[in-house]
C-alpha cells in the first residue's frame, strides 16, 4: 500500500470513528445509530485505528535521508 492511500485511508477513518462516537453518545442525531452504544464503542477504536494507519503511513521508509 503506497503512504499516500494509507494516509487517506487513515484520515477517513479517523473522521468515520470521530462520527460514529458523536452518533453513539447522541450529539448528531438523524441516523439509527443515534444514541445505541455500540457505536459509542466502535467508534473511537476505529478513529484510533485510523489515526495509526495515517501516522505509520506518513513515516518515512528508509535511511534515505533526514
């Protein structure tokens, strides 16, 4: 996977996980997600899952310079 998907891919995950958290706690409503915990869980281990992709995605590879 090149970093730049994975950067990408990263980042929409972690703005998924962020509203998904706000829908299970019930701060955006108009889903059915509103206000089921489950979502309220799920959410910020999705958001920290994505903000690690993104980071281990913009880490440089190799010693090929600072």
């Amino acid at each position: 996977m090149s970093r730049t998907v994975a950067v990408v891919l990263g980042i929409v995950l972690a703005l998924a996980g962020v509203l998904w958290t706000l829908q299970g706690l019930g701060y955006v409503g108009g889903s059915p997600m509103t206000g089921v915990t489950l979502w309220a869980v799920v959410g910020p281990l999705v958001a920290f899952g994505g903000l690690a992709l993104a980071a281990l995605g913009g880490r440089r590879q190799g010693g090929d310079g600072p």
